[in-house]
C-alpha cells in the first residue's frame, strides 16, 4: 500500500501528464480552426435592380460601360463588374458573409420596392428622400436579419464606377466607390 505521500506525488504526476496531453490536443485544435473574419465587400445578391439612364436594369444584365443614374442627377459610367461566388462551406465557416434581407418597404413604401438581398458591407441609405446617411447593411443585424436560406452559396454582385457614386438600387440610394 502507498503512503499518503507517495498518492500526493503520484496524483500531481497524473495531473501534469493530463495536462500536457490536453494542451497537445488544444494545440493541434487550434492548428485546424479557421480565423472567422469580418466581411466587408459591398455587394449585392438575388434579383435587385439599378437605375440606368434608361430605366431598371437587372444587376446580373449589367456590363462595362453603362450609365447608371446618380443622385446628383448625372450620370456615373460602369468601370467593373465583380461576381464573387461564395459556397457552402465558405459561409458555414465565415457567417458574417451571409447577405442582410432587407424586406420590401423596410424603409418607407418602395423602400426598397422588393425583397433586397445586400452583402455586409454594403452601404445604404435608409432615409427616405435624401441620400446623406449611409450606414453598412451590417450595422442594420439588429433590425433585420442574416439571410440563412442562402447557406449552399450565393453569388454577390458588386460593381465599381469611375469616380465614386450615389445609384439607386431597388428603391433605395447606395453607395458606389470607384
């Protein structure tokens, strides 16, 4: 039989040897986990529409070179047009990815005039005749939520003009950097 001493001393041996063997395991853990991240790209999703000096014009439609309407009431050419493909396992892994569903009329009647799905990292003006507040469609999560349906991927639509705009998309103004 052990002596009082003799368990104490073997006990902490135990613990010491758990205790690396658990910091192994945190270690090689931690090697497999991915950093989450903050997304930030503007873009949109879905069927939105911008306003072209000719009329509504689908997003996916839209090419170099076209005119869009701005708020100043000139016109802003269309340098780039980006599709980024997220898919499944990206947004389980990165859920601040996942687009804000803003609901037709969040933001007064036709504002916006359907169903808007907008990245993050969109800026929107949710004032209703003027386009002077901005604020990223992240800052919007408490009042509207993560669309979650679009979990097997989604494809943004972001576009860049030449100079920095205000376009109006589904209804509402955005912001559009150069």
């Amino acid at each position: 039989m052990m002596s009082s001493s003799g368990s104490v001393i073997e006990f902490d041996r135990f613990r010491r040897i758990k205790d690396a063997v658990a910091g192994l395991v945190r270690l090689d853990m931690a090697d497999k986990v991915e950093p989450r991240l903050d997304w930030y790209l503007p873009g949109f999703s879905g069927k939105s529409r911008v306003s072209t000096i000719f009329g509504e014009l689908p997003l996916e439609a839209l090419r170099v070179r076209d005119d869009l309407r701005t708020y100043s009431g000139a016109s802003a050419r269309v340098q780039l047009v980006d599709r980024i493909h997220l898919d499944e396992e990206f947004l389980r892994k990165q859920p601040s990815a996942l687009p804000i569903r803003i609901p037709a009329n969040a933001f007064g009647p036709g504002r916006p005039c359907q169903d808007m799905l907008v990245s993050p990292g969109q800026e929107v003006s949710p004032d209703v005749h003027v386009a002077s507040n901005f604020v990223k469609s992240s800052d919007l999560r408490g009042r509207f939520n993560p669309d979650l349906a679009q979990t097997a991927g989604l494809t943004y639509i972001r576009f860049h003009c030449e100079t920095p705009a205000i376009v109006r998309v589904d209804g509402i103004w955005v912001r559009v950097r150069a």
